[in-house]
C-alpha cells in the first residue's frame, strides 16, 4: 500500500476542487448552511419539562410541553428543565440498578458517603445518618440563573443543615423516637434557606433512611436498643393491663354505689309505705276496735295459710298431734275419730 505524504494529500483536494468549480462549491456549503439554519429552528419539550429560551444569553421566554420554533442555533438557545418531575438527592448512599430486573440495591460502604453520613450529636458521640431530599422545581429560570450550580448547592444546604440539627440532639434520641422531629426540622430549614437564596426550589420531602452507629460500636448500641425496647414493652403491657382494670373496678364501684342507693330508697320507701298502712290501720281501729281486730286476723290467716303444707291443732289434753288439714295432698279435712264413726271433740286450740 502506497504511503501518501500531507502535501500530496492537499495538492490531490486543491486539484479536485478546481476539476468541481468554486460555484457547486459555494452551492454545497450553502445547502450545509442551510440544513443547519432550518434543523435548529424548531425543538420539542417533553409532557414533564419546561423549556427556558434564551436569546442572546438573556432569557426570553419560557415554553410548556409540545412542538415549538425558535431562531436558529447563536441567536436563541433552549435549555429543558424537569419541572414536573420529582427529583432526588441522596447522602450517605447511591441507589444503584440491578442487572437482573427493577429491582434497586444501596452502595453505602464507599468512604466518600462515610465522609458525609457521619456526624457528632450532642452528646459526642458519633452515627451515621443516611438521608434522602425531594424537591421539585417552581421556577425554571431561577433555578438555572439565580445562584451557580443549583443542585450541589441544595446538597451542600442539606448537608449543613442536618449536621447542625444532629448536633443539637441526643444520639440515642436520633436513633430511636427523634427521627421524624429531625426531619421536619430539617425540611423547614433547608427551605428557608433555600427561599432566601431565590433558587426556585420546593422540597417534597426529607426523610431519614438509615441511623446507625459506627460498625465499631453496632453490638453495644444494639444492645442499648434491645433493652430500652424491652422497657418500653413492659410499659406498655403495664400500660394495658391498668387500662383494662382500672376502668373495670370504677364500674363495679359504680355499679355497687348504685345498687346501694337503689336499696336505701327502696327501705325507705317501704318504711314510709309501712308506716302510712299503720296510721291507716290504727285510725279504722280506733273506730271500730273489733271490727278492725278481726279483719287484721282475717288477712293475716289468709296470707299464711296459703304458704303451710299442713295444719294441725295442738290440744292440750291430747298426748299426739292431731292433724286436721292436709293441704298438700288437697284431700279433705279428717279426725282419727272419724274413722272409728265418733266426733272428735276440740276443747281448744292454739
């Protein structure tokens, strides 16, 4: 294969171009021009972006989703924005996409994460926060053109902020029941710094992932975990049980109150009743002294002997018992004297 030298390489194109013509030179390069000028004037935004056009560097206007014309490329300019979109920013760890399908695994080993999820709390004592940021984008041209680098100042903001709010804790309250109070906390900062930088940002979200201590100490602090768990365990089953009993021996005191007040009014009633039947009682005896001794005797035969099973009149000149009725057998009334066809004869009863 032969070996061409520069020079015969550019004195071979000097020579074709003559053979073409400067004018279907001219022609090629307009149509180049030409294919370029009309291919950057048109451009299409996304259902989930925003177009911001600039015109000269300036911003011109801002564009929704859709098929749009601009002029042509060193004139207007045209930058996508995702305003629509969640985003995300993570500390302490990458997510990182599996070979095999969806499903998602944490890289958070690498010591560049370890350099920004480990924190000193307010007791000295060192964990390691791993934490997640969502925000969404309000306004495009401030996020692109108010503050340099927006994304990696929003990361910078969180990191400040988190730190600043684990240093003002207890470890074992970030650890355990502090984690949603830190990041609420942690959200309403980052977003007044945020307002106040005018970087057109509004967070979704800040949520703790994972709070660990450092592997070097795990097993103590999994320990002081499992014994606080077990405190709190039995708390709450004391808890219950005192909530079950409690309100069961306050209704049975109730309940014996009641039935006390209920008896007391009913004594008392009865008593009052009892009493106006003896003034009754005792106003118709003093009318009529026989009368009413008789009639008391009367009733009170008649409420007693429905209750005996049998009746018998005692004589005293008798060695046995007699008997004259016998009620529970409902046959009539006999005499031992009877049967032997002779009248009994009753001097007397009581």
């Amino acid at each position: 294969m032969a070996n061409y030298e520069p020079v015969d390489i550019v004195e071979y194109l000097r020579i074709r171009a003559a053979a073409l013509g400067g004018r279907r030179i001219a022609i090629g390069i307009g149509v180049v021009l030409l294919l370029i000028f009309f291919g950057s004037t048109w451009f299409t935004v996304q259902p989930e972006e925003t177009g911001i056009v600039q015109r000269f560097g300036a911003v011109d206007r801002t564009v929704g989703p859709g098929l749009h014309f601009k002029f042509p490329d060193g004139i207007e300019r045209v930058r996508l924005v995702p305003t629509a979109r969640v985003l995300k920013e993570e500390f302490g760890f990458a997510t990182t996409a599996t070979a095999g399908g969806p499903r998602t695994q944490y890289a958070g080993d690498k010591k560049s994460f370890k350099e920004v999820s480990l924190m000193l709390t307010g007791d000295l004592n060192v964990i390691d926060v791993q934490w997640i940021v969502q925000y969404r984008i309000e306004d495009p041209a401030r996020y692109l053109f108010q503050v340099r680098e927006s994304r990696q100042t929003i990361r910078d903001t969180a990191e400040a902020v988190m730190r600043r709010v684990v240093g003002n804790r207890l470890g074992s309250d970030v650890l355990t029941v502090g984690r949603v109070a830190v990041s609420a906390e942690v959200k309403e900062e980052m977003q007044k710094i945020l307002s106040e930088y005018d970087t057109g940002v509004r967070l979704v979200t800040v949520e703790l992932q994972d709070v660990t201590p450092p592997d070097t100490v795990k097993p103590a602090f999994n320990e002081v975990n499992e014994a606080r768990q077990d405190r709190e365990r039995t708390i709450n089953q004391a808890q219950e049980q005192a909530n079950r009993e409690i309100p069961k021996a306050r209704g049975e005191a109730t309940r014996t109150v009641t039935e006390a007040e209920g008896y007391a009014v009913e004594r008392v009633n009865r008593a009052k009743g009892e009493a106006t039947r003896f003034r009754a009682v005792l106003a118709d005896y003093q009318k009529a002294p026989e009368v009413t001794r008789r009639r008391l005797y009367l009733e009170a035969m008649a409420s007693i002997l429905p209750e005996a099973k049998a009746l018998y009149i005692v004589d005293s000149d008798q060695k046995t018992l007699l008997p004259l009725l016998r009620l529970e057998s409902g046959q009539m009334p006999s005499v031992a004297g009877k049967e032997a066809g002779q009248a009994p004869s009753i001097k007397g009863g009581k």
